[in-house]
C-alpha cells in the first residue's frame, strides 16, 4: 500500500502497523454481545467478509443471516431495534447503501430505530472487482438523509471507539469500514461522534482526512516538513455527520490552504461538506478536494487506485505544493 518512501517516514514517525478495521469492528461488536445479549448481528451472506465467524460459532442466537438480501436485511434490522434490541446491520457498504438505500431512509432514519449500519469493504477496497463493487457513493447519499450520523474510522482506536459508540447512541449510525491494515495514529484521547482527532499541529497549511486516506495525509505532512519546510496541521475527521465544525474552521482561518482527502467520489463528501462550511464563514483559505474525480475509475487494487489519483504520501505533498504555489 505504501512506497518505500513512505515506510521510511513512518518509521522516523514512531508509527506501529496494525490490523485491518473491520477486525477491530468484529472484536469489539463481539465483546459488547458477550456482555449484552440484547446486541445482536444481522447479516446479508456477509459472516465471513465481516470477520463475523467468531461472533456465530460464540454467540449463534445473537446473530441472523438474511442472504444475498439487502433490503431484507435493513428492515429486519429496523425491526429488531424497534423492538428494543441493539442491531448491527452488516453488508457491503455499495450494496448496503444502493441497493437498501429506501429502507435506511424510511425503516431506520425517518422511523428512528437505532440500527448500527455497517458498511464493509468501502470505498475501492474491493480493488479488482471494479466499479460495480466500489463504494464511491455512500457519503453523498447518506449526507442527504435526516438523522444518521455517518462515520469511517482511520485507526483501530477509532474503529473501536466508534463501535462502542454507536452502540450507545441509541439514534440511527453508518459505520464504514474498508479491509486494509491500518498504522496506529497518534493523538488517542478520547472519541465521540461529531469530534475531530488532531494528529498534528501546523499553521502553513492542513489536510483534513477521513477513514483509510488520513495515513497518507499524516505521511505528507511528514515528508512536507522534512522536504520543503512547510508546517501541515492534520486533522482527522472520523464522523463526516455531524461534522466538527470548530475544527475545520480553525482550520481554514489559521491556515493558508486547506486539501480534504477522502476514498470517495469528489462529489458529495468529507470536501463538499467542508467546502460549504468554510464558504459559509466567510473564510477564504485555497482549497481543494482530493479523491476519485468524476470518470469511469480505474481498475486495480486499492493501492494501484490510490497512486492513480494521487491519494498517497506523495500524491498528496504535490498537491500541497501546488495549492500552496509551491510547485
């Protein structure tokens, strides 16, 4: 996923490899439901990609497979939570969000029950398999939908933190999770919805990242300060909805440019969002958004797709660069 380059800033970073999120997301649902047997899993042909196999073999009436049913799956989901149980809705996320997205909108959202939607393989995780499986879609549908909040964690401590989380909440939550091992970030101390992580400080510029992207921002950062001088402030943003608008806005008035970073269509997303607060406020930063452009994306695996369109350590310090009139 990372070139030698950006192996070797990690390294001078002190940051630590880690498991994939989705792993993090299975242990943690798993130790809920051992502790409550009010928390169930309910999932569409999906036990498997979801690393749900140890939660069935511990937990077998905690947990209901509905098929290749996506539907099925929201609003059998939806009526378990109105029933008052604590429901985690597995599925791939392109498929949980299309193909089910009238039952998130009417059987979860508009009818309040609080089901955990768990969105697996988002974004380009599902590599090779092309566009069909691709989650590009999913912040800009869900944005658009009253009363759910939308999150896509950067590290196994926002993983699991968001798990718990949402299982709390008692209110409608989409959780999105790609399959890529992940670093452990920096800054840990403490979580909630709505929150930004600031991962590091700086006033020449920021990034604002979300889910599986804020590992490249934090590693552009990094090889901007080493390569060029330049002092990036990153912000990591595990809740796209609600979003913290304190955070970003300080971004954008005590830094010169602003580059939002995201595995997801340019259109509708963490940089929209952005774009409209910051312009709302009055402040002025440059900005730009980083993702997958409006095109027939490419094909290949998550890494081949992030070098493409520049979402990685170096991808992203270029445009940096010429956003700050560095190039």
């Amino acid at each position: 996923m990372h070139s030698e380059a950006a192996l070797r800033v990690a390294a001078r970073l002190g940051l630590r490899p880690a498991r994939a999120n989705l792993d993090e997301f299975a242990a943690a649902l798993l130790a809920l439901a051992q502790a409550n047997r009010n928390v169930l899993a309910v999932t569409s042909d999906s036990r498997g990609s979801g690393k749900l196999g140890p939660f069935g073999q511990a937990l077998p009436c905690q947990i209901v497979e509905v098929g290749i049913a996506e539907q099925n799956l929201v609003g059998i989901a939806a009526g378990l939570a109105s029933a008052g149980k604590t429901v985690f809705a597995v599925s791939p996320a392109c498929f949980l969000t299309a193909r089910a997205f009238e039952q998130v909108k009417n059987d979860v959202a508009y009818s309040g029950n609080p089901v955990v939607l768990v969105g697996i393989s988002a974004g380009v995780s599902y590599g090779a398999l092309g566009a069909t499986h691709h989650s590009l879609h999913d912040f800009a549908a869900l944005r658009a939908v009253n009363n759910l909040v939308i999150a896509a964690p950067a590290d196994n401590f926002e993983a699991r933190e968001a798990v718990r989380a949402a299982a709390a909440a008692r209110r409608p939550v989409y959780l999105r999770f790609g399959k890529a091992p992940l670093y452990d970030l920096p800054g840990a101390d403490g979580f909630a919805f709505g929150r930004a992580r600031l991962l590091r400080a700086g006033r020449d510029a920021a990034f604002i990242a979300t889910g599986e992207t804020v590992i490249h921002a934090l590693l552009a950062a990094a090889h901007l300060r080493e390569t060029a001088g330049i002092d990036c402030r990153v912000l990591s943003l595990p809740t796209i909805k609600p979003l913290d608008a304190a955070a970003v806005l300080a971004a954008a008035r005590e830094c010169r440019a602003v580059l939002t970073v995201e595995e997801h269509m340019v259109h509708g997303g963490l940089g929209e969002a952005c774009a409209a607060l910051i312009a709302q406020s009055g402040a002025a930063p440059r900005f730009h958004i980083a993702g997958i452009p409006d095109e027939h994306i490419v094909n290949g695996s998550q890494a081949d797709i992030f070098r493409h369109y520049g979402l990685t350590m170096e991808g992203l310090s270029a445009t940096m660069l010429e956003l700050l009139g560095r190039n």
